[in-house]
C-alpha cells in the first residue's frame, strides 16, 4: 500500500467518523429541545418582542385582531393542539398562550 493510498483511507475513516458524529448530535440535540417544551418560561407582554409586536394572553384584548384569530390557529405557533402554552417560532425559548395574539398572527395554511 502507498503513502498516498493509506492518507486516502485515513481520510475516509475519518469523514465516516465525523459524519456520523454530526448525525448523533444533531438526532440527541433535538430530544432536549422537544423535552423541554412544556418547560419553557411564560412570555410576558411586557418583554420588549411582545410588546413590539402588541403580543397579549388574551386574544379578545389585541387591538386589531380579526374574528377569532389566536395563537393557537397561527402558522407561527408549535404547541400542541389543546395545550394552554406552547412555542412560537417569533419568541425563540418562550412559550405564549394558545388563547393570546400578536399581529404578526398568520393563519396555517
């Protein structure tokens, strides 16, 4: 075998290794994330996000809101259908009310 021929091999090991170390992480990096959903802290209509973007835990309070619009039927929102809390993609480590609203509220297609 050649220099050359075991540099080749020795790369390959090598990008099989880290590929699948890479894969690992990210698959175990997503359990926590899903796990800890239901725990993340309640956002506060007085944090600077939500009162920019008029976020309140009761729909029927926002300024603007049409019909029944809440975050529970937004495209934005990740919680679980009949889970009073869940993520929103606009307040990354937050959790909003189901029952709330913001006007960057947009329906699920």
């Amino acid at each position: 075998m050649s220099h050359h021929d075991s540099n080749n091999e020795g790369r390959r090991r090598f990008l099989k290794v880290a590929a699948g170390s890479v894969a690992a992480a990210t698959v175990l990096g997503s359990l926590p994330r899903l796990a800890r959903a239901q725990d993340l802290p309640h956002l506060s209509p007085s944090d600077p996000t939500a009162s920019a973007l008029k976020y309140v835990e009761d729909a029927s309070k926002g300024q603007g809101r049409k019909g029944s619009d809440a975050c529970a039927d937004c495209s934005f929102y990740q919680g679980k259908t009949g889970g009073a809390w869940g993520p929103c993609q606009l307040f990354p480590g937050k959790a909003v009310a189901a029952k709330g609203w913001c006007v960057s509220h947009t329906h699920v297609a």
